[in-house]
C-alpha cells in the first residue's frame, strides 16, 4: 500500500515538474523568437538595420501629435496634404491624428477659432502635442522634425524658410507646441475674422508666456526648396477687408478671449481616408460671432435703403504682394 501511495506521488510530482518546464520553455520561445508579430508595436529597443534618428528618437516617445488643419475651400490643397502628411510622418514614426476643421458658417474665415476647435477635440482623442499646419505648405526636407518639442514651442515654418514670409517675429504656417503650453497661453484669439495677425497676436501669447521658440538648425535647403507652398493668389484671394473697427484692435494683444471663450457647435465628425491612408477627422466648425465685440467677421457693407447705422463696415482692402 505504501509504496503506491508512493508512485502517484513521484506520478504527480514528474506531471507537476514536465509542466512547469514546458511553461518555461514556451515563454523563453517567445521571448527570442524572430517571427514577425507584425500587428504589434514595437516595444524594445532593438535598432534595425537603416533605421534613422527620427525613427528611433519617435518609437520611444510614446507621444501623440494631433495636426490641426484650419479649412475651407481648399479640396484639391487637402487631397494633396493629407497623404503627403502621412508619408512624411510616417518616416519620422510620428504617431499622429490629422484633424480638418471645415469653417461651414457664413462668417468670414476664423483660421485661429478653427485651430482653438481642433485643439479640445485634439485633447480629448489623448494628443500631448499639436502641430498649427496650414493646408498648402507641404514639407519637402526629411530633416524637418515633428517630433515631441523638447521644449517650448518649434517654429518648422522658420522666417528663413517660409517661401513667403521672413520676418522675425513671424510664428504661422506650421508651428509645433505641446498641449501644456497652448493651454497657458489660453489657445489663440477668437477676434481675428478674415486674413492675417492672428499669428502675431500668438507669438506676443507665447513672449508673454515666457515660452522660447526655437526652430529648425542646420537645414541644407532654403526658402524655395524646404516647403512648397500651393498657394495661386489670383485663384486663393486672401481676404484682407478691414472694416468697423478691426484694424485698431486686432493691432493689440487680446486678453480678453482665447480657449475660455471659445463658442461653436460641431455639425458633424466624419471619419475619411485618403488613398488607402489612415483615417482624418473631417469636423464640420459652426463657429460663433458676437456682433457687438467684433462685428468685422462680416464686412459685407450695408445697403444703402436700410437704417443709418452706428456702426459703419467702413470696408477697406489693401494690396499684397505675391
Ligand atoms: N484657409 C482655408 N481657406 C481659406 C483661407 C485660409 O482653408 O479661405 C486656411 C488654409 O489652411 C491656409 C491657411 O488657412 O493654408 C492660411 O491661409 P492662407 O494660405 O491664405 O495664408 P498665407 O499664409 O498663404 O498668407
Ligand atoms: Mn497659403
């Protein structure tokens, strides 16, 4: 009797020992495997061969750029900006969201209330970081980095870079920042209604805030050859009206609105792909205008039958170069 009851045990303990084994032994198989497990990410910090700076320095970095595309009236400029974006990103390994902010309102174009839009949304899909891109500046040189700012905002459009505009101080086109800092500085204005300074207005946020921009070093290419600009004047007018008061106080820093005091409704959120890419929000922007703060987001003069009133458009354009 004994010594069966001693051979089930040594039965059990040989049973118990072969499974622990064969555990071992799947997880040390699975561990220096060289299958493909291509649905994953890659999570160790094996450095394949012809991998560059960019893709290293990006699949570690757990961040997520959200690119934040004011729009409209620019379709042939957005089917080409969206695959080169996800080309262009995709060498860098930048993980990434696009999001088009279509203006579908009758008010003038709000380039700063779109971005203001794409910023919560951008937020809440968990974007750490947003890039401000306008839709017909394509980056052409690989060098040019989307990744996470190490530290404050990065102006990719550089003055010496832009095709069009080289003044110091100017921060549009493309302008990198994390979500930390667009939030201190309360986002961008939501005065400026038609054409131009609402960047300026942002850069004084972002000098105000103490924030230093830094941008590209060492770049081979110039102001020709870096972005290319798809950008016909005569067929893309820019719309430069002033009127009412618009030029007085879109000259100075706005304290009083921002991301606090952004109004809007989202008429829809459609999800797109362009030649076979990954998905692009495309947001149907409602935006919001109080008349009597900023009555220029319309210029339109009015008709002559109707009452005197106040507060005169006093429309004006001024010219502009190429
Ligand atoms: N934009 C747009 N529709 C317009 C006006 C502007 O989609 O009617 C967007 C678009 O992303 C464009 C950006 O705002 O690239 C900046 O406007 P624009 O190209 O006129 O300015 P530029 O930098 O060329 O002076
Ligand atoms: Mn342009």
């Amino acid at each position: 009797m004994a010594w069966r009851i001693l051979t089930v045990k040594f039965f059990v303990l040989c049973l118990f020992g072969t499974l622990i084994i064969s555990y071992f032994l799947a997880i040390s198989s699975m561990v220096v495997s060289d299958g493909c497990n291509c649905n994953d990410p890659p999570t160790h910090s094996k450095i394949s061969e012809g991998e560059n700076f960019f893709e290293k320095q990006a699949r570690n970095s757990g961040h997520k750029l959200g690119i934040l595309v004011p729009y409209r009236d620019r379709f042939e400029e957005l089917m080409v900006f969206i695959p080169h974006m996800q080309n262009f990103l995709k060498k860098q390994n930048i993980v990434n969201h696009i999001y088009v902010m279509n203006q579908v309102d009758s008010y003038r174009f709000n380039r700063a209330s779109l971005i203001n839009v794409g910023f919560e949304l951008s937020m809440i899909d968990g974007c750490d970081y947003i890039a401000m891109h306008d839709v017909d500046l394509l980056p052409l040189n690989s060098n040019l980095s989307y990744a996470f700012p190490a530290d404050g905002p990065v102006h990719l459009a550089a003055p010496h870079l832009h095709p069009r505009y080289h003044y110091p101080t100017f921060v549009g086109g493309i302008l990198i920042l994390k979500r930390k800092h667009f939030k201190q500085v309360n986002g961008m204005s939501n005065k400026y209604w038609g054409w131009g300074l609402e960047d300026d207005e942002f850069y004084v946020r972002l000098k105000e805030a103490g924030l230093n921009i830094t941008r590209p070093q060492n770049i081979s290419t110039g102001t020709h050859d870096t972005f290319r600009h798809m950008h016909d004047r005569l067929r893309r007018r820019r719309d430069m009206a002033k009127c009412y008061n618009q030029r007085e106080v879109t000259r100075k820093r706005d304290r009083q609105t921002g991301l606090s005091t952004l109004q809007y409704s989202l008429e829809s959120h459609r999800k797109i792909s362009v030649d076979g890419g990954d998905q692009v929000s495309l947001l149907e922007v409602r935006l919001y205008c109080d008349r009597t703060v900023t009555p220029w987001c319309e210029c339109t003069p009015i008709p002559k039958t109707s009452e005197k009133s106040t507060l005169s458009p006093r429309l004006s354009v001024i010219s502009h170069g190429s």
